[in-house]
C-alpha cells in the first residue's frame, strides 16, 4: 500500500511512521525513513522547524537509531526542532555477525551525493505551513559524538532490565587522544552509557582495525563515567572516626551494581568492605564476565533493593550497619528519557531504613537525574525530613548532580589525603552544603 504524503502536511504531536525507499545512490538497496513528530506542541507563533539526519553509515543497528525510544531522545535533545526526519541504510537488524563500526575518514561524497538527492523527498515530508524560505532552511544535521570505533561483544537479555549490549569502543577524549573502553548499554535506554571501564590492548594483530583481533586487560583503577568519580569524592563527608578503628575495613553497601566499576574501585583503591545489590541476574553475569567484578572484591545480593534496605534495616546490628549507603538507580520516561533515582526510592519509609542501616558517623550518597527543578526540590525536601545535613556536587555535565546526606551534622571528615589520590581534587572542592 503507498504512504499518502498528504498525512505529514500538519505536524501531529508523538506521530511516528517509518517506511522504505529505494536508494537513489543504489536502488537495488534501501534506505529506511522515519518521520518523528516532537511531544511539544508548536505554536502559531513558533511555527515547526524541521531537520534531517542521515544516519553514519554502518550504526543504522545501533539503538540510538533503530529503536523509536533512541529517535525520541535524539528529537526531544533538539527542543526547537518539530520534526525530525532520520534516512540510512535498511539495515538487517537480524543479523547474526558482530555489529562493527569505524568512523569515515575526511570527506564523505557518497552523503553529500545523497544529501542532494534526497532533498525532494525531504520537501515531501514537511508540513505545508513552511514558507519557501523555510524550506530552502532544512538543514541535514550531522550526528557526531565521541566514538571512533566500536565492536559488539554480547548481546543478551535480563528479566529486569530487558535487553542488554556489551560493546567494546575506541573513542576520542581531547584534542585527538583516544582511548579503549568496554561499555554496558540497555536498550531501553539507547541513547545512554550504563557502565564503562578503561580496556588497555596487550597485543594488537591490526592496527589499522584495533578493536578486531585484540586482547584487552582491564584497567579497574580509573573511573570514566562521568559521576562516579564525584560520587567517590563524598566519601570526604564520612565521620573522621571511620579510620580510627582500623582493626576493620570501611563498609559500603551499593544499590545498583551495572558493571560493577564502583564496587571494585572502592575495594581496590581504598580499601572498603562491599556489598552491592543487583536486581537483574544477567547484569550481575555481565559484571563478572566482562567488567572484572571478582566474588572476592564484593558481596552481591540479587534482590530488590528496596526490599533488601527494608528487611536489613528490621535486623541490623551496629556492627552490621555501613559507613556509605551509595546509590545508582534509574528508570525511564517516555517523555522525559531518564531520570535517577526511580520516584520509589526516595519514600521516606525508605530513606529512614536507609538511615538506620548507616553508623552515626555514615553518610548517604545518589546518583540524581531530575527531569525537572521542582521534581529535584521536592527530592531535597525528602532528605532533609530524614538526614541531618544534606550536600551537593553539581558533575558539571549538564545532567547528573551527586547528592550526600549525613546521618549525624559533620564537625569533621576524614583524611581528603586518602581521597586525593583516586579522585580530582576539583569534586572535593565542589561539595557544596544546601
């Protein structure tokens, strides 16, 4: 049955449709189209604004692209943008080799070919609102993010958290430094990083194609996702008498295991006692198969972490109780994308067994993504009714903030010094009472 053009002549808020055409640079293949309207509403004042995107060439199975919930995030991180367009390759998203890409090196005449021939079908698609000098204006967006190359792995699937890939990639830092990475992604939120940890090559057979044929070693001494290492700069706030019984080691207690990175830093690198919770046995699997997460560096229970909080805080001993309680939880929206931590998590009945599972001397650390201001308000407010004193660190990426609450007001920390060495000295400095 032919699409009738006629239906993108008005924009209709969260109207998705994808269908296929012929390539005009190959007709025996196909380019897959799809036509996304934004959730927000256009005004008469604000007329839409449209923009294409032709999809890098060999990401087209990626889930930024594949997936409606990855071309929804990529249309609502263009908020002045109404319409979206996306065009690549029908890629054959059942394939059974490895999904591998490199990024094109200089000019690319093939897009810029099929960027001129596709202009008409472009045209087609626009809302008929548009004067003629909007339309000369729809611009064809480049998507450009760090990553230079990458491999898939494993792909496989969680009873929780659904389907999972574990990729490794070379990406580029900073003025052409580059470096290796193995990442963990969800599907169900494509469009972000789950857990990353540094991969150093032992040997490379090619090295015009490092990622093939590699051997990698895992480097557990760095921190790459960008709050972990805040997240680990708060561990200042912990009561100075932590170190002063130093027959035991520090205790921390981790909701949310991903990876696993932190938990291995924290035994690793300072030293503590941990014991993490990890809802999704898969994830757990993922852990310790690809991200080095060793039985002997933490305790992992498969369990709720609520329930798990609850049920410890009916039977918790001082000597059982935490000096850290740190938290990694997310949940997604399909407006919003997602947000951390997931609004159950901060009932108070939680956060007092939070409290209770702490020494007076301990400290509450989370990982927040708040969709909005008032949403992150009202999740301060909750930790003020239960905690002593409540702290900041804005990560700086535009998205995460770091929030610390004490179980008792701080008269002092313990040693920065033991901190300094694992983490920038900047995040320190950059806690923040409120």
């Amino acid at each position: 049955m032919a699409l009738d053009v006629r239906i993108f002549e008005k924009t209709s808020p969260s109207r998705f449709i994808s269908f296929t055409i012929p390539n005009p640079n190959s007709p025996i293949h196909l380019l897959r189209v799809a036509v996304l309207d934004s959730p927000v509403h256009s005004t008469e004042s604000s007329p839409p604004r449209v923009a294409a995107i032709l999809v890098p060439k060999h990401r087209e199975s990626d889930w930024i692209f594949s997936t409606e919930s990855g071309q929804l995030q990529l249309l609502l991180n263009m908020p002045e943008i109404s319409r979206l367009i996306l065009i690549g390759d029908d890629h054959d998203t059942d394939s059974d080799l490895p999904a591998v890409y490199h990024r094109p090196n200089g000019e690319d005449d093939e897009s810029e070919k099929l960027e001129i021939r596709l202009k008409p079908l472009v045209v087609a698609l626009l809302p008929k609102t548009l004067t003629r000098e909007e339309i000369d204006d729809v611009p064809f967006l480049i998507y450009d993010d760090n990553v230079v190359s990458s491999v898939e792995i494993e792909k496989c699937v969680g009873p929780f958290v659904g389907e999972m890939l574990i990729e490794d990639v070379e990406i580029e830092i900073d003025d052409g430094v580059r470096e290796f990475r193995r990442r963990l992604r969800f599907k169900r939120m494509p469009n972000l990083v789950q857990s990353a940890i540094k991969i150093i090559p032992r040997s490379c057979s090619n090295p015009s194609l490092p990622l093939m044929g590699t051997e990698f070693k895992l480097d557990l001494t760095e921190l790459v996702h960008p709050y972990l290492a805040p997240m680990v700069a708060s561990l200042s706030l912990i009561g100075s008498d932590v170190y002063d019984h130093l027959k035991s080691k520090p205790k921390a207690l981790c909701i949310g295991v991903g990876g696993g990175g932190l938990l291995s830093f924290l035994r690793l690198q300072l030293g503590f006692e941990v014991t993490g919770v990890e809802i999704d046995p898969e994830v757990l699997r993922i852990a310790r198969q690809y991200f080095g997460l060793e039985e002997s560096l933490a305790r992992v229970h498969v369990e709720d972490g609520i329930e798990f909080l609850k049920r410890l805080s009916k039977s918790c001993d001082d000597d059982a109780r935490f000096d850290v309680l740190m938290v990694d939880l997310d949940s997604t929206d399909p407006i919003h994308g997602m947000t951390a931590p997931p609004v159950e998590f901060v009932a108070k009945d939680v956060l007092l067994a939070a409290r209770t599972v702490l020494v007076p001397s301990g400290v509450f650390i989370i990982n927040v993504i708040p969709p909005n201001k008032t949403f992150y308000q009202e999740l301060q407010d909750q930790f003020r009714h239960v905690f002593a004193e409540l702290y900041e660190i804005d990560v700086g990426n535009g998205e995460n903030f770091v929030l610390i609450a004490t179980v008792a007001p701080r008269k002092s920390g313990f040693n920065r010094e033991n901190l300094t060495p694992a983490v920038s000295g900047k995040y320190l400095d950059a806690i923040q009472k409120i």
